[in-house]
C-alpha cells in the first residue's frame, strides 16, 4: 500500500507569444478507452486558500484559488465549487499552483489566471498565464520565460493579476523574484515588460536558505485601479511600498508620504480611497505586526486607520475587503493569529472606527458577534478539545482573504489554511446580532494524498493525507465527522493493513516528536499508539504481514525494523539499508519486501533478515511497487524503464509489453471471467500518459481517464477497490482523492448507493416473465447448474446484491437463467453481468452475452442494486438456476 515515491509581453518580445488551447483531447493513439465516472471522495477543503475573489461585473461568478490544487468556480445553485484546472497533466503539473486569479469585470465570460507552483528547481517549468473566455471551462496558455510561485512564501498577498476595468483588453500582471511588471493589450494572449516600472521588489525571507525556498525577492505584490488610466501597484519593499501611474503606466511615482516598515499585502481601490492592509512579513505562516492606511488619491493624503494600537499588536493584516453597496464599509484581517484565534475588524465609517469579531470580558471569556456551524465539515474541529481563551473551531489562521460579495452585503467568503468559510447574515454584525459562519468548501477539494488502502471488507478506504493526516471513509460521497486521531500523526506518510486479517491496520507519520505509529485493530476507524524504536523522526513506510502476525517499518531517523507483536515492541532487520520502502506479500505472512537505491530486497522471515535480488531495478524518478493480493510471491513494479512483474518473490523481474514508463502500479477485483486481479497503472502505455487498467495481467490495456481529467501531478497514492470490478482510488498532490468507476452497462455500481435514485423507467419495457415462476428448482440436468444468494452491502431504502452461478452438471452452458421471489417488497433496480424482468415479486436474471459459456465446474456472478419498502430484507429462497448446453 505504499504510496510515497521512491527517490524523489517579453512573451511577445523574447519568446514570442505562445497560446496553446487545452479544450480538445489528445488525439494520439493508444491503448483503447473505457469510460469513466471521476469524482473526489468528499473531504471538502483540506488546504490553504489563498484568495476569494468574486467578479464585480456579476452576480454569484465567484473564484477562488489554492497553492497546490488549481483554482475553482463557485456554482450557486448547488452551494459548491466546480474544479477548473483537471486538466493539468503530469508535464505541467505546477499550473495546479495558482499565484493570482482576475476576472473580467466588462467582458464577465473571461477570466485569467497566473499560474506555476515553485520559483525554484522543484518545479521544472516556467510559469504560464492562462486565460479563458468561457468562465474557466476552457483555456489558452500563453507561457512565460520565468517562473511563478503558487506555493511559495508571499503567495497569499494580491491579487498580483487584475483586468482594467476602464479598458478590459489591458490585463496587468505583478511578478514575483524581481521580474517587475507585465501588461498585456490583447486580452492576455501577449505581454510585454512595462520597463518604465521603477522597483521590482527586494524583500526577501530568509536569504541563507539553502533550500532555495525562502530566498526569493517576493518582487511585486498587487494591481488595482482608479479611475482611468490611474494604476496602482504594491511592491515587497518597505521602504517603497506603494507606486502610481496617472497615464496607463506610460510614468510612474512613488506616492509622497506613503507609511513604510511594512508590506503592503492587500490595496484596495473604492471611490476617492486607496486602502492598504500591510504586515511585517509576507506570510503566509508568520507575521507579528503590521497596519492599514487610507490614501485619499485626490487630496494627496495619507491616513492611519490601524485597528489595534501598536503596542497590542501580535500580528499583522491582510484579508482586506469592502463593501460595493455600502461605501466606507470594510474589513480586514489579522494575517496570521494564531491564538488564541483570528481577529476580523469591520469598519462603517472609512476606518476612522472598528468593531471586532471578538472581545475580551472577563479572561479567559469572550464575547463573540458570530458563531461557527462546522455541520457539513465536522472534521475542521481538528479533533481538539482545548481551553479557554482557545475555543475549536477557530475562526481561522492564514488569513489572507476576506471578500464581500459586490451584489450582496450579507455574504461574505474567506479562505483559511484547510478550507473555505462564509456566512450570509454578515451584516447582523452592525445589528448587534450574530453572524453564522460555515463552511463553505463543497466540491473544494485539496489535500495532498500519501498513501490510500481498499481493503475486502469493512470501509471502502482508508486514506493517509498531508497535514490532516487522513481518514477512514465510511461512505465515499460522505464528509467523515474526524481524521485519525489518538494518536495524531501530523502528515501520514504510509499506512497499511493485513490482507488476510482486513480488520488490522498500521499507519505511521511525520509529526514532530513521539508518536509515529498507530494501529488500528477494527479497520483503521479507531486506533491506539504503538511503540517505536530509538532515533525515529518521521514516517517513512509501513507494511502489515498477511495475518497481521509480522509488520516491518522503515521510518525516517532509524533503520528498518520488525515486529511480531502488533508494534509494541521492534526488532532491527538485517540485511536491509536505512530508508528502504517496505511491503509485504498479500498472501505469505512472512514475506516482506523492500527497495532502496536500484536494489530489490526479499524476506521469508517476518521482516527480520532481507536478502538482495540480482534483478535490475531503476535507480531513480518516480518508482513504487505492490505485490498481488491472492498470488503469493507475484511483485510488479512501476518505474521510469516501464511496469516490471515478478512471479517468484523478486528473484527476477520481466518487463510488461507496451508500458514505456510507470509512476505507481496497484489492484483491484477480477473482472467478470478473469481469475488475476485487475491491474491499475498510472504511466505511459503506447505513447499516452495517463490511468490505465488491465483485465488480463498486463497483455492489453484500456484508458480510464482522459484529457480533462489528468489532476496534475498524481498517482504518488493508487488503489484499486477488491470488491466493485473497475474501480480505482487515485492520489494527487493537492485535488485531493479521486474515485472511478466504469460507466458501461457492465459497470460495477458503488458500495455506496447514489444520492439520488433514478426516476425515469426504460423506454422501452422489459420482456414479462411468467406469471407463475417456478416455486421447486428443477433437477439439473447433464448441463444444470446452482445459484447462491448473497447480500453484500444495504443502506436506508436499498441493498446491492450478488449472485454465484455455478455449472454443476457435465458438459459446458451455453446459457443460464436464474429465477427467485421476494417476500418483502424488494425490486431489483440495476443489474451487471445479466439482464433482468421482474413482474411482482418474481424476478427472472438470464446471462449476459459474454458469461452465458461455463465450463463444467465453472462459476460466474452477476450483481445488482436493489430497493426495499420495508424494514426487512429476507434473502430470497429458493434460488433456482437452469442452465443449456
């Protein structure tokens, strides 16, 4: 179940504008497609949000962006976010970093986005800025000769992209690491470097880093706009925050008298005022003081409208916001406060007086104008429990947007560092009533996924996420009420469970001092701390032996050990280096295997003596490997030269035909007449990158995604699901966990029952059955055959099925059909792998055209979904099977 990665304008001038669309799919040819159904398993939230921005030019178009999954619009009438980035492949993967997002005001279809995720070598492309002329749905790429960074220090400051609303061809783009400033007048298809811009920035973090992180000039921090030809623009210099242009950036000035000593995070323009929200640094973790000022552009005079003196202050601001119908209404926000929690300061009088979400009465007491609704997201409670002043859940951290909705005083939204929350009853606030805030993080989803599991019984999946650690899904299309907890890990990097004994999980963690380790004996739903040996100092990889009797851990800070009593106490493996990736055999007990540095590794003795094989592995890139739940010793291995399989515990390794390169490789149920679990790869099969399924061990292959639904850089966390046929869990680095299943007549359906149950009956009829079927199942004759019944899964109003056909006489079926009566009201509503009649309670299931053939002592299943109408589901009896030869 290992899921962590072995190994780890001037466009128009210099380069040349490039505009490459992404509305069509890709028209190589590969492998054949099999059609699918994505969608995320239901988090909501789960990352920083940088910013909130709603279009000025109508109502309810609504952005936001994050710093590693893309960017999203908001959809009014299902109070959700629809994604707008899926398309980003593994060969661009940082566009899912969006550094600034700007709608157009005049011409509202059109929106632009500056994208990239990392200035430094993390990320191997330069930027891009992208635009659409359909709201997001599609897009034109124009790239850039230098990097952006979404994920970077400063990203939360902005918005560093705007569209003139005096002329909306001019779109203006303020960049990062001393590259200065950009405007284009073609509606962002080129730009050029407006040299007549005096400062590119010169703040910088940490200029010793020597990760390359922190040492970036944060260069310019924002565009906003007077009236026209007015431009203004705040640049990451303390001493010269804040700089104008009255002729469309022909000259610019720095303003006389501007405040200095901070950073200007957030300028706002409304009316005759400038507004500016300025903090010591540029976020967005850190921050301890800062100010707001009032620039009057008419009269040349500044204002401090700071609301907290100075000697109170533990923090900075941002989050600046105002009110389109109420001029001299703003907000804005502490940027970062982390206790006991954030501070919001409203303003009806042009900041010349502030009231606050919260004061102090009697310590540690509160009085509070909101209250927190965190209902739909229990989960943002963060397990805790602490004590006064601190209550849970906080207001928020981060906090480097606020945006009042220009249509509607009373909606508000703001991004926080693991989701979206608004309320819309903002302006109780002024009545002296409460505000309610929720979440408001539906189809948001943006967590970075390190490990996933679908065991054969019990939940779905079990997941292991960056941050939140992650979460035992009970229903995919579900929030779950809390991430895994007691003990609280921090990130997860890898968990596992055993294969023979479902109900025992492991999962281990990067937090930042003991524990590291937790078990789980019903699942992964609740856990208890295990022990660790000396020296851990993070997660590294964990794996469960088959009957749960052996596991062995390769954690960061010490070498790979072993135990034979469920974690609580461990034992140094030999034979094995330190940082190893470990996984066990899903058959053998004590069978173990482990990769480092182009070497593969093999134990047949619960983890505590390794053994090198001579086959040659990769050595470097992406690499992962699973072994094959039901084939003791069968090992495949995905990596840079293609997918390997082995069949003999890793003694050697044959390459499978037509996979070029391989990122992550896993397994889930047979498919209907195949007794080898179906294959999931993520890799290049025939030229084409992307998710890919084999029904036969890897002879042939089928897409299962498609060019719109890439997700970045993905499949550091794959699953297939071993009991839904074609269904497949896969793991991005920021869009959070996607599920699949096949939308073909033979598709498998969820665990899960769909929220909304078909309505509309087949147009055309059913054949009738006979009134009367059968009530005694008939003597099979010399082709006969016998039909089991079971129930697999039930929910309130429905139940999925499956029936087990079996030829028990002595030549081979041509066909079969398969007859019972419900007692309870029950229908069949869907099926696969048959077709069915139903008239009453008789329900008639004949084969489908590729299942009707069994040899004798053959067997097949067929499922189905079904409805109930009372409070019992009683398995029919008898069952009764026929069969022709």
């Amino acid at each position: 179940m290992r899921s962590k990665a072995i190994g780890a304008a001037v466009f128009a001038l210099l380069t040349g504008a490039m505009a490459v669309a992404l509305a069509e799919p890709s028209t190589a040819s590969a492998a054949a497609a099999d059609p699918y159904n994505w969608k995320n398993v239901r988090i909501d939230g789960g990352g920083f949000v940088p910013a909130v921005v709603f279009n000025p030019g109508e109502r309810n178009l609504i952005y936001a962006r994050t710093d590693i999954g893309g960017a999203y619009r908001w959809n009014e009438a299902g109070q959700n976010w629809t994604p707008l980035l899926d398309w980003v492949g593994q060969d661009n993967w940082g566009y899912n970093g969006v550094l600034s997002i700007a709608p157009d005001p005049v011409d509202t279809k059109r929106v632009y986005a500056a994208v990239g995720m990392y200035t430094n070598d993390w990320d191997p492309n330069n930027g891009a800025i992208l635009r659409s002329a359909d709201r997001g749905s599609t897009w034109q790429v124009t790239k850039l000769p230098f990097k952006n960074g979404g994920n970077m220090p400063g990203r939360g400051v902005g918005e560093r992209l705007a569209v003139d609303p005096n002329d909306n061809r001019n779109v203006w783009f303020a960049a990062e690491g001393g590259n200065g400033l950009y405007k284009s007048s073609d509606y962002g298809a080129t730009f050029s470097k407006v040299t007549s811009f005096p400062n590119a920035g010169n703040y910088v973090q940490d200029p010793s880093d020597s990760n390359n992180y922190l040492n970036q000039n944060q260069g310019l921090a924002w565009v906003a706009f007077g009236a026209a030809n007015r431009v203004f623009v705040g640049v990451m210099d303390k001493a010269n925050p804040i700089y104008t242009s009255a002729d469309g950036g022909a000259t610019w000035t720095r303003i006389a008298g501007q405040p200095t000593g901070y950073l200007p995070h957030k300028g706002v323009v409304q009316g005759n005022y400038l507004y500016i929200a300025t903090s010591d640094t540029g976020g967005p973790y850190d921050g301890a003081n800062g100010a707001v000022w009032r620039y009057d552009i008419a009269a040349g005079t500044w204002t401090d409208i700071t609301p907290t003196a100075a000697a109170d202050q533990y923090y900075g601001y941002s989050g600046l916001t105002v009110d389109a119908q109420h001029p001299g209404t703003l907000m804005v926000a502490t940027q970062i406060s982390w206790w006991p929690d954030a501070i919001f300061f409203r303003s009806t009088d042009y900041g010349a007086t502030w009231t606050r979400a919260w004061d102090w009465t009697s310590y540690p007491s509160m009085s509070k104008r909101y209250t927190m609704d965190i209902s739909a997201d229990p989960w943002l409670d963060f397990n805790t429990n602490p004590q006064p002043p601190e209550s849970t859940p906080k207001l928020g951290w981060m906090n480097e947007t606020l945006a009042i909705d220009p249509f509607n005083s009373d909606r508000l939204m703001y991004g926080t560092g693991a989701t979206v929350y608004g309320t819309t009853t903002l302006t109780n606030w002024d009545k002296g009533s409460t505000v309610t805030i929720k979440p408001m993080a539906r189809g948001l989803e943006e967590t970075a996924v390190l490990d996933l599991a679908s065991p054969p019984s019990g939940a779905p999946l079990v997941s292991a996420l960056g941050d939140i650690g992650g979460f035992h899904h009970a229903n995919l299309d579900a929030v779950q009420a809390s991430f895994h907890d007691t003990p609280n890990l921090s990130t997860n990097t890898s968990l596992d469970f055993a294969e023979l004994t479902p109900t025992v999980f492991a999962r281990v963690g990067n937090a930042d001092a003991a524990p590291h380790i937790g078990i789980s004996t019903d699942g992964g739903k609740n856990w208890y701390q295990g022990q660790e040996p000396s020296g851990v100092s993070g997660g590294g990889t964990i794996a469960v032996g088959a009957d749960a009797g052996y596991m062995v851990w390769s954690p960061q800070g010490a070498g790979v050990h072993y135990s034979t009593t469920r974690g609580s106490s461990w034992t140094a493996s030999s034979g094995l280096p330190a940082g190893a990736v470990v996984e066990s055999d899903r058959v053998n007990p004590k069978t173990f295997y482990a990769y480092a540095a182009g070497k593969f590794y093999t134990s047949m003795d619960g983890g505590a003596t390794f053994t090198a094989s001579t086959a040659a592995l990769p050595a470097s890139g992406r690499l992962h490997f699973k072994a094959v739940p039901g084939a003791a010793g069968e090992v495949w291995f995905a990596g840079e030269s293609g997918l390997l399989r082995s069949t003999d515990a890793g003694a050697t390794f044959a390459k499978v035909a037509s996979v070029t390169s391989g990122i992550n490789v896993a397994f889930g149920k047979a498919a209907p007449g195949q007794s080898h679990p179906a294959v999931f790869l993520v890799g290049t099969v025939d030229g084409v990158t992307g998710v890919f399924r084999s029904d036969n061990a890897g002879t042939s292959w089928v897409r299962i995604n498609d060019d719109a639904h890439q997700y970045g850089n993905a499949g550091d966390a794959l699953a297939g699901d071993p009991r839904v046929f074609g269904r497949v869990y896969l793991g991005t680095n920021g869009r959070g966990i996607l599920y699949a299943d096949r939308t073909t007549t033979a598709t498998t359906p969820p665990t899960t029952p769909p929220t909304t149950p078909p309505t509309t009956p087949p147009t055309t009829p059913p054949t009738t059955p006979p009134t009367t079927p059968p009530t005694t199942p008939p003597t099979p004759p010399a082709g006969g055959c016998t039909a089991t019944y079971k129930i697999t899964g039930s929910w309130g109003g429905g139940f999925q099925g499956e029936v087990t056909v079996v030829n028990t006489g002595t030549v081979a079926t041509r066909s079969w059909t398969v007859g019972w009566n419900y007692t309870a009201g029950q229908a069949v509503t869907q099926i696969w792998g048959g077709s069915v009649t139903q008239n009453g309670a008789a329900v008639r299931v004949v084969n489908a055209a590729y299942n009707g053939a069994l040899p004798a002592g053959g067997t097949t299943t067929f499922g189905f979904l079904g409805s109930t109408t009372g409070t019992t589901n009683p398995v029919p009896s008898p069952i009764t099977c026929s069969a022709s030869g």
